[in-house]
C-alpha cells in the first residue's frame, strides 16, 4: 500500500503498540504470541445499531484493504461482521515503514543518549537527568516526553550557568524562541525540578507560596521577572567597590539595580533605624524623619537580602518592618527575620493601631486564621494576633499611613 488512511494509520498503530509492549519484542518470551486488537477499541460505532449503514460499509472497505495487503489477519463471525484484527507478524517492519515510525527501542536509546550526555553534570539537571536514565533501564517511562524534556534541559542548562541578570522572557527567546513560552508553559516544572534535585532549603526556609518559591529559586541565578530595583530612601552614603562614593539626600528616592548592586561596597545609612515597607503605595507616602526606608515588595527576595548585606554596621541599627496588620504581614516580618538574620521588629503594627483603625478593617479570612494560629503556636507576636482573632479584623497598612501622613480620606 502506498498511502493509508486515517483509520488504516490507527489500525496499524495500535497493532505496533500491542507489538512492541509484548515480552516478544522484549526477546523475553519463549512462546509463539499474536497481537490482537479488537474492533470496539477501533470504533465503538461498528457495533452499535444506530451507526449508519454507509459508515459501516466504509469502515469495512478499509480493514478489508489492509487485509489484501496482507498486512492484517482479520477475524469474522459467520455474518461476516468483524470481531478483532491481528498483525500479520511478517510485515512488522513494513508497518514501521508505512507509518514513518521509529522502534521502540531507538527512542530509548534516543532518550538515553539525551539524559547521560548530562548525567555527570554535579548540579540539579545532572541529578535529574540520571533518575531518568534510572528509570528508562527499569523499563519504565521517564517523567516527560522527549521533545519537552529536551526543553527542560536546555532551560536547566541556561539557567545553572547563568553569569548575569537576565529576566525570564529573554530567558525564553534565547533558549525557547518564543518570549513568553517559558512563563506559560515551562516555569512552574523547571523550578520543581530545581527544588527537587537542587540544594536551595537554605532560601527556601519557611517559604510556602508557590510563586515566592520559583522567585526565589530563580533570583539565586540571576533570573529575575522584569528589571530588578530595590527602592529606598534617606541620607547615606553608597561606597562603590572601585573607591567612588555616592551622596544620598534625605529628600530623594532612589533604586539601585540588582546588577548595580554588585558594583557597591557599602551602604552608610546616617540614621540609626533602618525600615523595610511592604507595600509600594506606603514607601512612597511615608515621609517621617528618623528612619531609612527600603521597600520590600511583599516577602523576602534575593535581591533584597543582598541589599541588607551592604548596609554598613548592621549592629549598630535598629531593624524594623512595617507592614499590613494581618497574619500574611507577620509571616513576612518572620520570613524576613529567618532568612537575613537580622533582628527585626514590627513598626505600628500592634494593638492599639488595630484598635484605633477598626473602621477601615476587613473581616478575616479562613486562611488568615489558620496562619494566625501558626504563628501563635510558634510564639510569635501571639499578642497581637491573638486580637486579630478576638476582634475578627484586619487592615491594610496603606491606611495608616494615609491617616498619619494627613491624607484625608475624602480627598
């Protein structure tokens, strides 16, 4: 036969599947076998009284074209209507050719190649890579198909040698030619496999939510979502490793690079307490003198971990966090403590300003109790949250500093 059909395709198809799964092709078997597929599995429609007569009919002409072909046995009722089709074992290699299909066995040799050409790698893909090649010699499948794993591999090897910041859709373009393939379809795997077979415990301490886990994982390489900035505010000095030193006013914000930030030595606050702010809205709105501001973006990263490092005479600061007066803005303030080292404490996020700002709360949520209580459990600021629960309140911290600022709400 030239050129099958559709259905001749799935016939002979199936037939190689039942071929190739068999202790036959496996050289394991010491009785003569025969691969047999029934027609049901085929089409459910051939056996069913309302499929229509022509459909029928057409289905027959084509079994009965592989048939004369030789390439099928075909087994019948004595009304002729079809039961099971068999392989005609001597055209096996035929079928092959028919379907412009490889053995079984040359895609495992094909996977196997792919897998121990990294296999001696010391890092996370070599790790990967030879459970893989564990698994395809036990006669099991490997975690995912070729062809995506092929991509894992490529993401794996870009990202464990990554040198320079570099953002996640140029990450994409270079090594998936499509800029937001990797955000789409393969982040979330590619970080997996960097937790399961990497050594990042360390960063990822106490981190829970899956998105901080993969920022975190991949800001240890430099990868980063956009261009990375820590934002920060008050007088200091910024000393520059090449001897440069850098004058900043108390009046002017500014944001260093995280690529920038390798180029500095030290960083010289004048004032004595040094203040992390969650939320982006309340850095910007929070002008009180006396401390030097660093906006946090939420839970602990990278880039700010590295940002703290540079302060000079850590000490010698107070450490303080100011953020939402809810249980995720402890969980925060304790990320932040676990993973710096540095002894921080809240920053009006007690009581008394749950109490005095009871108006503009918000109810808490199932979630929000159950962290509570962690925390609680853990002794950590059981106080405060220990009311939070009593009063059933949470609030924003966007809303203190309106209030303390002299923004009024009807503005």
């Amino acid at each position: 036969m030239e050129k099958l059909t559709v259905l001749q395709r799935k016939i002979l198809d199936a037939l190689l599947n039942r071929y190739e799964n068999s202790r036959t092709y496996t050289g394991e078997n010491k009785v003569n076998q025969t691969f047999r597929i029934m027609v049901k599995d085929i089409w459910a429609g051939y056996a069913d009284d309302f499929t229509d007569v022509t459909e029928i009919e057409e289905f027959q002409k084509q079994v009965e074209q592989l048939e004369k072909a030789g390439l099928i046995h075909v087994r019948r009722q004595k009304d002729e209507e079809i039961v099971s089709l068999e392989a005609n074992k001597d055209y096996i290699a035929e079928y092959y050719h028919l379907l412009n299909r490889r053995e079984k066995k040359m895609l495992l040799d094909d996977e196997l190649r792919m897998y121990q050409k990294h296999s001696e790698d010391p890092s996370a893909m070599g790790a990967f890579c030879r459970k893989q090649i564990e698994l395809l010699l036990a006669g099991k499948k490997a975690q995912y198909q070729k062809e995506r794993a092929e991509n894992y591999l490529s993401l794996l090897a870009r990202i464990l040698t990554n040198k320079y910041e570099l953002y996640e859709r140029e990450l994409s373009v270079l090594v998936l030619r499509d800029s937001k393939a990797f955000e789409n379809s393969y982040r979330k795997t590619v970080c997996k496999l960097l937790r399961t077979y990497g050594q990042y415990e360390e960063i990822l301490s106490g981190e829970d939510e899956e998105r901080n886990i993969e920022l975190l994982i991949l800001e240890t390489h430099k990868i980063y979502p956009n261009p990375g900035y820590v934002y920060f505010k008050g007088e200091a000095l910024v000393k520059l490793q090449e001897g440069e030193v850098l004058e900043l006013k108390e009046n002017m914000p500014m944001a260093l690079s995280t690529d920038f930030l390798d180029k500095v030595a030290k960083i010289c606050p004048r004032e004595s307490k040094v203040l992390t702010i969650e939320n982006l809205t309340s850095f910007h709105r929070f002008t009180q003198k006396g401390f030097f501001c660093i906006y946090l973006a939420g839970y602990h990263s990278v880039r700010i971990s590295k940002y703290l490092k540079k302060i000079d005479k850590p000490e010698e600061k107070e450490w303080l966090h100011f953020g939402d007066i809810d249980p995720d803005g402890f969980m925060i303030l304790r990320n932040l403590k676990n993973k710096t080292g540095l002894d921080f404490h809240p920053y009006r996020m007690n009581e008394g300003i749950l109490s005095s700002y009871k108006k503009y709360s918000k109810s808490l949520e199932e979630q929000d109790k159950a962290k509570a209580n962690t925390l609680i459990t853990e002794g950590f600021y059981p106080t405060v949250l220990k009311y939070m629960l009593k009063i059933n309140a949470k609030l924003e911290q966007e809303v203190i500093v309106i209030e303390t600022e002299g923004y009024d709400s009807n503005d």
